[in-house]
C-alpha cells in the first residue's frame, strides 16, 4: 500500500515521500480502514515542520533506511477487515481521528471510529472529526449569549467559517477580520460583519461602531502576530480570547495593561487535549451534534481542489496558497 511518511522535519513540499508499506492484519479491538479521503490541515502541515503540540514518532525505515513518521490526522473511508470482537463489517463506511490517515490503510481501536451516515459524501466525512469538533467546542467554553459580539480572525477559513454559521444559530453578532474580501453572499449587516486586518485603526473603528455600547464580549484567534495582537485590543474590559492556531507562525504581542487594569483574558486551545477533558457520554453527544450539524448542512466544509494520495506534494503546495478558498483533499 501507499504511505506518505517524512524522514526529518522540513517544508511539506520538500520532505514527503511516498513509500510502499505492506498492509497490517488488526489486532484484538480493532479494524483496517480502506481510506478514501484525507484532508489537509494546518495541523497536518504543522506537525510535519516539527512545531505540533508533539513530536513526530519516527519508526525504522524498510530495509535500513532512514526512520520515517506518518502523516495525516483525520480522513474517512470503509472497513476493510475487523477483529472478531469487532460488531463493523467490512464495507460500513466510517471517519477517523488517527496519526497516519495518509495512506491507503489504516488499522485503529474500532472505538475511534465514528459510522457515517449514508447521506454524508466522503468529502464532508473525511472533515467531521477535526474542525467541526474544534468550532463546537470554542464556542461551547466561551459559553456567550444571544445578542453578544464575538470577534475571530481567520474567519474565511474552513474553521472560521464553521463558527460564524454555529454562532449565528446561538444568535451571536459576529465580526470575522479577513486578509481579502470573503467571496459569497454577504450576511447581513446587523448580525455579521466583515472586515480587513491591512489597516489597524481603521479595523478598530469599524469593530467598535459595530459592536456598540456592549464592546466584544470574546474573540477566537487562530493567527496570532500582528492579526492577533489587532483582535485583542478590540476587547471590551472583561473580555476573553481563546487562542488555537498560529497560521502566522510569529508571536503575537500582549501588554500586560490588558490583562492587569482591563481584565483580558489570553488562553490557549488544543483540540486533543480539550477531548481529554470529556467523559465518555459528553464526547457521544458531542459527536452527534456534529454528525447532525454536517448531515443537515448547518455548517460549510467546501473543498477547493482534491489531488490523488501520490501527489501529494502537489497538494501540499495548493493547500498552502490557496488559503479560505476550502479545504484540499488526498483521495484514493
């Protein structure tokens, strides 16, 4: 079978590999997904240049050669093969959260599986257990309430989009900071607004005439730098960011004014260690609502191209500047 693996930390483009990797029988508890769809994430991208939450698991190469990790942390397909103690059959279509969905096989707990409904096409399938789960969550921890202002950067990404569309339905006023015009209908003026990050000030009085006497109640910043340092001024006294991704990939500045005389809450997001935090029955209703979210298309996971496993090094490339405009996808 096919494998995309990297030998050392580097650019996407220039460090992945496609390498042939014999098929593993599963093991007590467990099944082999035949995987049809992948996405690529900025968390894939990230772990791949060494600056994930973890390091990479470098395994022995074949026949001597380099140590190599897998890639890929989400992706959808069908059973292939189950244990005995196992209720799927092979054919059951399933998503999966695993390290390693870039390849054409995958053997995993059959408890991490999650069934898909029969009309949920693998391009939305492959993206339910990561961005979905993550725009849930945030919203679920900042706990606002009809009528409040949330603020986020990255709002045309696939995750920012999510967001808008969940908090609308809680009847949150949202303000999306954008690098370019968003393409689409435009939502309405007195529930969304969009507005570009080039000039600061400007940004600051449009957020402010918007959000009124209230101010911003929260924001979620998925950039930091310059984009996230802008979203935390914009923050009424009391208010609170939560902070879950780094696409800038440079620090974002913070005076301690903010968090002494204004009471500015900074905290940090990271989906895999938030799901720790959930008992058993939390993370079954949770999944869900994201089953049904998706099913019934309340939430948007457009794809903008999709790419055979083995060019994935064209993939990559697209994913990477072809930001806001969906997700890219590795199909076989």
């Amino acid at each position: 079978m096919r494998s995309v693996v990297f030998s050392a930390y580097g650019e996407p483009a220039d460090v992945l590999t496609v390498a042939e990797a014999p098929k593993a029988e599963p093991g007590a508890g467990a099944v082999r997904i035949r995987l049809t769809a992948r996405p690529v994430n900025p968390s894939d991208l990230l772990w791949i240049r060494g600056r994930y939450g973890r390091a990479a698991s470098f395994r022995p190469g074949p026949q001597g050669g380099p140590p190599t990790s897998l890639v890929g942390f989400e992706g959808t397909g069908v059973v292939d093969q189950a244990a005995p103690d196992v209720h799927l059959e092979p054919g059951d279509r399933v998503a999966v959260s695993a390290t390693g969905t870039w390849q054409d096989y995958l053997n995993v707990p059959a408890s991490e599986v999650i069934a898909i409904p029969g009309n949920l096409p693998d391009d939305l399938a492959c993206q339910m257990t990561i961005n979905p789960v993550t725009a849930n969550l945030l919203l679920d921890d900042l706990g606002l309430t009809k009528g409040e202002v949330l603020l986020q950067t990255a709002a045309a990404s696939t995750v920012g989009r999510m967001i808008t569309a969940l908090a609308r339905r809680r009847g949150i006023r949202c303000i999306g900071l954008v690098r370019r015009p968003r393409p689409g209908p435009k939502p309405s003026d007195s529930d969304t607004l969009q507005v570009l990050t080039d000039t600061s000030e400007e940004a600051r009085e449009r957020v402010a005439a918007f959000a009124g006497a209230q101010g911003v109640a929260a924001a979620i910043d998925a950039v930091g730098g310059a984009t996230g340092e802008l979203a935390l001024s914009c923050l009424r006294d009391g208010g609170r960011m939560i902070v879950y991704g780094m696409l800038s990939g440079t620090p974002m500045p913070l005076s301690p004014d903010l968090l002494v005389f204004h009471g500015i809450t900074v905290e940090g997001f990271w989906l895999p260690q938030r799901l720790t935090r959930l008992l058993p029955e939390e993370t079954g209703e949770l999944t869900r609502r994201v089953t049904d979210q998706m099913t019934h298309r309340h939430i948007d996971a457009p794809v903008s191209e999709q790419y055979d496993l083995s060019d994935v090094t064209t993939a990559v490339i697209h994913a990477e500047t072809n930001p806001g405009r969906g997700k890219t996808l590795l199909v076989s």
